[in-house]
C-alpha cells in the first residue's frame, strides 16, 4: 500500500462485527454482552416505569433492542452458545418490563416478541436466500460454496439444519416459528 505494509492481525473489526482467523465466539459474545448492558441500561426507565402501557413497553424491546442485538448476527450463527449473551440481555429487558411474577415463555407470547435464536435464524435464511440471486461477489460465493466446514455458507448451513431438525424449511418467517415452537417445548420439558 502507499502508507506501507498491511499488519497481521488475528481478529479485526468491519461495521461493528468481529472476524479472525479463528471461530470468534468468546469475543463476539463478550462484545454482545457489553452492547446488551449498556443497551438494556439505556432504556431501563422507560421499561420499569408504571405509567407506561405494557404494550409501549414491547414496542420499545422490538423496534430498539432487539434490532439492536441482532444487529450482524447472521455471522455467528444461531447455536445456543452463539445468542447465549444476546438472549440474556432480551430477558432482562423482558423482566425489567413485565416484572418478577410472570414466565418469560408467556410474556414471549403474549407481546409476540421472539427468542433470539429464532429471528437469528430466521435473518440467516433471509440473508442466504435473498443474497443468492445478487449479482455481487456474496451472490457468487453463495452460489458456489466453499468446500472449508467453517466458512460462512457451510456454517449456516449446518446450524439451520440442525435447527430445522430434518423439517422442510419454508420462508424465513416459517422458521422462526419453527424455531421459537421447539424452543417453548424445550422449556416445558425442563
């Protein structure tokens, strides 16, 4: 380059998302629970306050926090391990909202308000079918997939698979209903 030679780097930064040479979970989830904090802490008076309706509440946690918080997660995938620090934060804003004496699988319900893990996948199936038929360098590599199993296509692949557990995959919305019924069953099971 003009300025000189290009440093090597292990991990670095594009438009707020870590990439590295390596599976980045820990400092995805560490950055995760640091934007969740601060977000979830931002808003704290607005979703503990009694004058405000119940429903203004979850306005609130769906146009702000949870745009938020998926904000480039279709990178890291939607394994529980992935949104683990992401769905921490959406619960305590749920909890801030709605208070102690209410389940958060009935408050998910009732104010419509998804688990991470399925609009994480359904942004990851939204984003390999929309980004298939573009004409840019994405489209090309998402028609013609890389043979490595830790590249972005292989990866999503995978976890939407094992999401989907063998059912035929739909639209994106599908799928996160899909996702978000196995996850409520998961929870009465436990």
């Amino acid at each position: 380059t003009q300025s000189g030679e290009i440093p090597w780097v292990e991990e670095y930064r594009y438009l707020g998302v870590i990439f590295g040479r390596k599976n980045n979970r820990e400092s995805r989830n560490k950055v995760e629970k640091l934007k969740g904090t601060a977000l979830v802490s931002a808003h704290i008076r607005t979703l503990r306050s009694y004058f405000i309706p119940i429903y203004h509440k979850a306005l609130v946690i769906k146009g702000i926090i949870v745009p938020s918080l998926l904000y480039g997660k279709e990178v890291g995938g939607c394994s529980g391990a992935a949104v683990k620090e992401g769905q921490r934060c959406l619960n305590r804003a749920l909890r801030a909202a709605i208070g102690n004496g209410v389940a958060l699988s009935a408050a998910r319900k009732e104010l419509g308000i998804p688990p991470l893990q399925a609009l994480v996948a359904g942004a990851i199936a939204r984003a390999g079918s929309r980004l298939k038929k573009k004409r840019t360098t994405i489209g090309k590599l998402l028609a013609n997939p890389g043979k490595g199993k830790n590249t972005w296509t292989n990866l999503a692949a995978r976890e939407l698979k094992r999401m989907t557990k063998g059912a035929p995959m739909g639209t994106p919305k599908e799928l996160e209903t899909l996702v978000w019924r196995q996850e409520e069953g998961r929870c009465r099971a436990i």
